[in-house]
C-alpha cells in the first residue's frame, strides 16, 4: 500500500467516525471539488498546509495521517 493511499484511507476512517462526508470536508477546508480525485488519481500526497489543515479538522496529529504512529492523539 502506498503512503498517499493509506493516508487517504485514514481520513475516510476519521470521517466515518465523525459522520462528515468527504466533500464537506473539503469545502470547509477551501479544497477544491476534485482536491482528493485528483490526490488518488495521481498517487500524491497533499502540501505540508493542506496536511496540517486536515489534521486539524480532523483533530488527528499529523504523524499519525502519515502512518507514523498508530495513535491518533495530538501531543500537547
């Protein structure tokens, strides 16, 4: 499995528990329409912003979207 492929499976899990689409997601954040189409599509991973930004929406660390850690906590 590639990162940009389990990096966007992370989010559709974290999205799923917190019962948002990923198309609102993506409008909330600014994304545009095709942001994670195009993201599949190409086998890319998005910009350290927009990887930020989505971490925050989804109240997740970073590392743990990128598949370094297994836990999702932000360490504060």
């Amino acid at each position: 499995m590639s990162n940009s492929q389990e990096f966007r499976e992370l989010i559709i899990k974290n999205l799923e528990i917190k019962n948002i689409s990923l198309s609102k997601m993506a409008k909330e954040l600014g994304f545009g329409n095709s942001f994670f189409a195009d993201m599949k599509r190409h086998d890319t991973m998005p910009s350290a912003e927009k990887l930020v930004a989505i971490a925050q929406y989804l109240e997740v660390s970073t590392d743990y979207l990128l598949g370094l850690t297994d836990k999702p906590e932000v360490n504060r």
